[in-house]
C-alpha cells in the first residue's frame, strides 16, 4: 500500500510565497510562514487589522488588489485562504500549473500539499496529518504531545548539537556513541536541563565526556513535588513526569490516593503520613530518610500537598539535602488556598472587596493559635487560615474584638477541589456554631473577607450533585 503524502520539512528562509486572502484564516497561515523567515506577498483587496499590523510593519509585502497568473511566477508556495472556492480553485489551478506546492485552507481536494499541526520545542518540531482526514484529531493528538515532551526538549537538543562534533571525536565507534547519547538523553543532562538548572546540565555532560562510567552510575535526587490541593487534574505536566521516573515515592495524608497513584507503578511507596498530634514519622526523621534514598542512587520523589514552599516544610526537608550535597529540584503545586478559592468561587482579591490577601496558619507547634491580629484586621484584605479548624472560635472572636465586623462573611471549605468538597458560609458571629453542627472532614480551609460573598453568585463547582 502507498501512502498519500511525503512527510518533509521546507526550507523557507528568504524564498517568495503567496498567500491570497486577507482575513482572520490569512493570518493564522501568514503568522506559520513568518517563523521560517519566508518572503511573503500577500494578494487580497482588503485586510483585517492584524494583517495591516503585520504590513506596516514591513513583515509582509502588499498587493492590493485580485490575484493574476503572474504573481505565481517564481513563488515557493502558495495558500489560498479567500472564503471564495471558485477563486480557490483558480488558485489551486494556477499554482498546480506551474507546479508550485499550494494548500487551500479546509479544503484537502484542492491541495497539494496539507499543513500539519505542529508541536513546536524548537529547534525540535513535530509535525502530525492526518492526511486531511481529521484535523481535529490532529489536533487533539497534538494536546496529547505537549502535555508528555517537556517544553525545554528544544534546549536540550540544542545543548546536544553544540556537542555533536566531540561526541564524533571522542567516541568514533556508532554503536557505543549511540548509546552514550540514549543515556545522556534519559539522564541527569537532561532532567537538570528540564529543571532550569542549564550550567550544570553542561558541566555534567563535560563531565561525561572525560568519565563515560559515570553513566553508568545511578545517582539519586530528590523530588520535592507540589501536588495541589486534591483534584489530580491540578498536577503540573513537571510533577506528573517526575512521578512517573521515580523509584521511590514519599507521601503523607494531604496527598490524595487518585494522585499517589499516578507515580511510577514498579516504584516504592512510602507512607511518612503525619496527623495532628500523631506523627507517624518525625521530620527529621523524613529529611534523614530522603537523603538515605538518595544516597543509595534512587529517584526519590517527595509528594507534599498544595505548593510545597506554603506551610509545607519543604524548605526543611531541603535544607538536609544541601547540606549533604545531594541534587534536587522543587515543583511548585497549586497551594489550598488558590484551589479552594476558585472550586468555592471565591476570588482572593477584587477591585470591589480586597486589594491584598494574607495568608496564615492557625495552629502553632504547640497547639495554641497566637496570630497578630492587627495586622489581620483590616478591611479590604482577604485572610486564608491554614490548619485552622481548632482555633476557629478564637479567631472569630479575636477578629471582632480587634474591630472586625461581626457581619463579615467567612467561609470554612472542607476537602477543598475534590469530589468531596463541602462549603460552609457564615459571618465571623455565627460560623463557629454552624461548624459545630456539622461532621467536618479535614483538610479544611478559612476563608475570612468581604469576596466571600461572591461564592453565592461565582460558585461553580458542584461534586456533590453528581
Ligand atoms: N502545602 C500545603 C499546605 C499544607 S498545611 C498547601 O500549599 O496547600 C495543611 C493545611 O492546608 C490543611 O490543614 C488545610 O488547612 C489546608 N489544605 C490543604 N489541602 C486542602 C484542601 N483540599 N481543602 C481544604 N484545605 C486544604
């Protein structure tokens, strides 16, 4: 069996294309063309306004009028994007015979050649048809692609070709070379280049260079991943990779199941979970043991609920590392605060309401709530309590003897972003009862503000409906 079409990349720079037709279709084509620093002439009468941007500009040249067979002379290639598909056809017609490559946007008959959609991680591209069959399954297996390629996969190409030459020095033999680059690709090189950390990512591969066996040396690093507040939905495309590397897996209680089940299903899962009052695994005890796992060349992924630098002791479990120089990253997660606000409808600020936000914790390593409640009390500022359950009844008390109104709407979310989120609404003088009456399940969020209010009308997410 043939297949229909030659899958190529053009080589565009300072060639002559056509593009006739000067609406919103043009652009989109003429705004593709212009990454390849083609020359473009576009033939349409009328332009819309991003188009006569683009050619005040001097990015794309003019003619205004209708298209005749001359303009095709010399031309590279040709888009036809008129809403006309008689005129298309003319287009198509004429392009085919001078034999110059035309495509006629949505409309395959009439082309020779089909766009692809494109994942673009330049210098890396990856082009998908479906030969004119679907383009919106091209398009969807395109949102498949970007959420699995790492957007520095461009970085880490070009970082691989400025060291493509002394690969070909050093290691002469193809075999062994190839296998040198599969690792350097699937190694630290690349996740230090993926986590932003580009010197050492080239100093690592120099390093390789001189001392190949390092390759084959498992050296471990710890993940430090913000999982957000519940919803597995909420994980970063980071977090999600990470996970699905590791070789051991950290986790306590904030951490839903739905997401500790997402990591790498060969890996080693560990249960550091702690309760209040009731700590399974002391801290330091989980900063000695992320360091051990390390040490013993493991991937080791540390799973923290919400952002993992907001109450998260994130900065603790680091510190250790650092200190034993062991290499790792942080990825920051979708903090309870941003989660329970926008599944509760509630924004944070607003220009009506509050113009800044705090953001607290209620519980003290001993138990007692001891915040600073002038500065908490204020109008026009939103205040987020974390672990703030206990003291609920103190802080509500405190607010309005720090002259807060007793009227000032609080809100109390419970699970926040998962199928069993609840929201409690109340003022400062009757939420504390209402809480009380009711069977709450941690992890619960304080939301204290006038922007509580606008749950009544911006609330949007409704597990419990289902
Ligand atoms: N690092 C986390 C916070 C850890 S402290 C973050 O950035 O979100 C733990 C507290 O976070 C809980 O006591 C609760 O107040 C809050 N919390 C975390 N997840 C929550 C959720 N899904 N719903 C409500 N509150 C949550």
């Amino acid at each position: 069996m043939s297949i229909p079409n030659l899958p190529i990349f053009l080589k565009l720079q300072n060639q002559p294309c056509l593009v006739i037709g000067g609406g919103e279709i043009a652009l989109r084509k003429i705004r593709t063309l212009l990454k390849t620093a083609a020359q473009i002439t576009l033939i349409a009468p009328d332009v819309v306004d991003q188009i006569k941007s683009l050619i005040t500009a001097g990015k794309i040249h003019h003619i205004a009028s209708h298209f005749t067979e001359e303009n095709f002379i010399d031309c590279k290639l040709v888009i036809a994007a008129t809403n006309d598909r008689n005129l298309n056809k003319q287009i198509s017609r004429l392009a085919n015979k001078r034999n110059v490559p035309v495509n006629v946007v949505d409309d395959p008959e009439l082309c020779s050649f089909i766009m692809p959609s494109v994942v673009e991680r330049f210098p890396v591209q990856i082009a998908i048809s479906t030969g004119g069959n679907s383009p919106v399954l091209a398009r969807l297996l395109r949102a498949k692609l970007e959420t699995l390629i790492p957007s520095s996969y461009g970085r880490l190409a070009n970082l691989m070709g400025q060291y493509r030459e002394k690969a070909k020095l050093q290691i002469p033999n193809i075999n062994q070379r190839r296998n040198f680059w599969e690792s350097v690709l699937q190694g630290p090189v690349a996740e230090l280049l993926f986590s932003g950390q580009e010197k050492a990512a080239q100093h690592e591969l120099e390093n390789l260079f001189d001392k190949p066996d390092r390759l084959l040396q498992s050296r471990g690093s710890v993940s430090l991943i913000g999982c957000g507040p519940g919803d597995p939905d909420l994980l970063t495309f980071r977090a999600l990779r990470l996970m699905q590397q590791a070789d051991v897996v950290l986790y306590d209680r904030l951490v839903t199941p739905e997401i500790v089940e997402l990591s790498r299903k060969d890996a080693e899962y560990m249960y550091v979970g702690k309760k209040r009052d009731n700590h399974t695994l002391p801290q330091e005890d989980i900063n000695h043991l992320l360091a051990k796992l390390a040490k013993q060349g493991k991937h080791v992924v540390r799973l923290k609920g919400g952002d993992p630098f907001i109450f998260g002791r994130g900065g603790e479990e680091l510190q250790t590392l650092a200190e034993e120089g062991i290499s790792f990253q942080v990825v920051p997660g979708i903090t309870a605060a941003a989660g329970c606000a926008s599944y509760a409808g509630i924004p944070l600020t607003h220009r009506d309401y509050a113009q800044s936000c705090m953001f607290v914790t209620g519980h003290l390593k001993d138990g007692t709530v001891d915040l600073d409640w002038d500065s908490l009390a204020h109008d026009n500022q939103t205040i987020v309590i974390y672990m703030g359950l206990i003291g609920l009844n103190n802080i509500c008390t405190e607010l309005i003897a720090h002259g807060m109104s007793p009227e000032l709407p609080i809100a109390l979310i419970q699970q926040g972003t998962t199928l069993d989120q609840k929201v409690l609404i109340g003022t400062l003088q009757t939420l504390p009862a209402l809480a009380e009456q009711q069977t709450i399940k941690p992890p619960t969020l304080i939301i204290i503000g006038e922007v509580v209010s606008l749950h009544e009308t911006l609330s949007w997410f409704e597990p419990q409906a289902l």
